[in-house]
C-alpha cells in the first residue's frame, strides 16, 4: 500500500514539474527592441546617448518565477538604442533606468504583466533634465502561447520589457520634436529685422 502512495505522489511531483517547468533567466535579447519603424536620422539624441545605471532589477531562482536583472535589463536597453541609432559609449545625454514595480498574477491560464519603469535622460553638458518619464506598459502571455506556466510568466515579463522599451524610443522623438519647435520659436523670435 505504501509503495502505491508513493508512485502517486511522484507522479503527481514530476506532472507538476512538467506543467510548471522551471523558471528560465530572461536574456536581453528576448527584450531587444530590434524592429525600429521610424529611423530619425534629424535626431538630436543621434548617437549621442549612454547609459549610465540600471537599478530596480532582481536575479532569477530556479523554482519562482523568472524575473529580470539589471544586466541583461541594460544590455536590452543598449541593443534597443544601438538599433534606433541613438546609443554611444561617449554620448552627450546620459540615461538613468529604474524598474519601480513588476505587476504581476501568482498563477493563471493567461498572465499579464505589468512592468513600471522610471526613465531619467540628463545633458552631460549642463546636467540639465531632458525628460523624467515613468512609463506603464503591459504584456499578456496566453494557455496557447505555451501550455507551461513558467514559461507563459517570462513570455509575459519579457514582453512587457519589450513594449516599455518601444514607448522610451518614442520618448526620444517627442522630446526631439519639443526641443526642435522650441529651437525654431527662439530662431523667429530673435531673427534679425532687415532693414530696406
């Protein structure tokens, strides 16, 4: 009776393993942004900003849910901005990253995370602020994505790096785009009276 007991509860542990897998390290090519849409080449930032510091991020154990680290997190971040063409070692504009808050369920068929990030981009000129953004974004990992609940929670964090990532590299053209119309007012405003 007891060797009965026992094939059914490791059966029932080895089942549990496969459903649930182990938890895998997200790589930072799993969060790349690598299809940019629209290329400013006009930019202000254009090879001109680096990255400076990433906190906020936590290491991945083997048996709880995969979670993002500040390395692979910069590494992404990098890849993300050498792909827009705005990364350089030497840039002018310096980026501060911060991983405030990752939402997300304890279990379920579809997992939604939910990743809030603080982006700070600073002038090495003058230290001035260029923007202080947090940004939202949210991911779902659905049963059909896979049928592995470890592996739906890192579809799901790394999408929802993916997608935070996207909304920084929009960041940057909207700044470009005040910093131009400003750039153009003062050009108006100061250009000289010619005389006849």
């Amino acid at each position: 009776m007891k060797n009965k007991i026992t094939v059914k509860i490791l059966f029932l542990i080895v089942l549990l393993v496969n459903m649930t897998g182990c938890a895998q390290k997200i790589l930072m090519e799993d969060m790349t942004v690598s299809n940019i849409k629209h290329k400013n080449n006009d930019t202000k930032f254009k090879s001109a900003v680096k990255v400076s510091n990433i906190s906020g991020g936590k290491e991945t154990s083997p048996f709880i849910k995969p979670n993002i680290n500040n390395e692979e997190f910069k590494k992404a971040v990098i890849a993300s901005l050498i792909n827009a063409g705005l990364y350089s070692d030497n840039g002018n504009y310096k980026l501060r990253v911060e991983i405030m808050n990752v939402g997300e369920p304890l279990f379920g068929l579809d997992m939604t995370v939910t990743m809030t990030i603080r982006y700070i981009l600073t002038n090495t000129t003058d230290n001035s602020i260029i923007f202080d953004k947090i940004i939202n974004k949210s991911y779902t990992a659905t049963f059909s994505d896979s049928a592995l609940g470890m592996k739906r929670f890192r579809l799901a964090k790394e999408g929802s790096a993916k997608a935070n990532i996207l909304a920084l590299l929009k960041e940057f053209t909207i700044s470009n785009d005040i910093i131009m119309a400003k750039k153009d007012k003062e050009e108006t405003i100061f250009k000289p009276i010619s005389e006849d």
